[in-house]
C-alpha cells in the first residue's frame, strides 16, 4: 500500500521524527563544550554531535580538559576543543532557543585555556572537577552549579 502526502505533511513528519531523535538523549551521558563558531553549545552523544542547544542542564557532572589540547592553544595561541562538561543530559533548549532561562545563581564555573588547567569557580578561582546538577546557559556563556 502507498500513501502520497503533500510537502508540507513530510515536513511535519521528518520535524516530529528529528524531535523524537533528539528526545531520547535525554538521561543520557553527554559530553558538552562551547561551539565558537555557532555561537551555542554542542552536545556529543558517542563522538558524534546530537545538538546544539542555547541552554543546557545536567547531572551527575564531571568538567575534564585535555592536557593536550591545553598545550596546544598555549603554544599555538589558537583555541580547540579540548574542555568539556560530561553528565546525563536532564534538560535542553535548542539552538536557536527563544526563551533562554535567567542566571540561577551565583555559583558561575568558568575555564580559560589561557590562564588556567582546569575549569575553576570563577569567584575563588579555586579549581573544580565534578558536580551534582549544572546548567550552561548560552546567552552569558556562563556554568551554574546547582548544587
């Protein structure tokens, strides 16, 4: 049996198929990194990237930064991905989002490849490797521990 359907129907129908992809990374282990030539954040599923998203929450969070790449950007003073935030991804609004949420709090974890090894937390400058609940928001380019 065939069924014809018009343009705008495939559309409609590849759109809820893309979103339901999408939807079933959610409780999966991402790993999550500052996209400087979109201007948003990546989300890797597997070595392959699933998103992009403008606001990001996660849990059970580990930030890791390549050794390797660091040295890289020191001596090439060129940045590449080699920072990354890793947790089971709980929440997300897509690139382009419309309604990015509003700073958390005050709890902001920051990483320049250029001053420091490790992502630090940016009031103490105190480094930091792990977290219970994040969220990465796009529009200040800001990391908020949660908890």
């Amino acid at each position: 049996m065939k069924i014809k359907i018009n343009e705008s129907q495939y559309r409609k129908l590849l759109e809820t198929i893309t979103n339901d992809e999408e939807k079933k990374f959610i409780g999966k282990k991402v790993m999550v990194y500052r996209n400087l030539h979109k201007d948003t954040f990546s989300i890797q599923y597997k070595s392959r990237i699933v998103l992009y998203a403008d606001y990001v929450k996660l849990n059970d969070v580990e930030f890791r930064v390549r050794p390797g790449g660091n040295e890289k950007v020191g001596r090439e003073k060129k940045k590449n991905v080699h920072a990354f935030v890793i947790g089971n991804l709980e929440d997300y609004c897509e690139y382009p989002c419309e309604n990015i949420p509003n700073e958390p709090n005050d709890n902001i974890v920051t990483y320049d490849p250029y001053k420091y090894k490790s992502f630090v937390i940016k009031s103490t400058n105190e480094p930091i490797f792990g977290a219970n609940d994040v969220e990465m928001v796009n529009s200040t380019n800001k990391i908020f521990i949660i908890n």
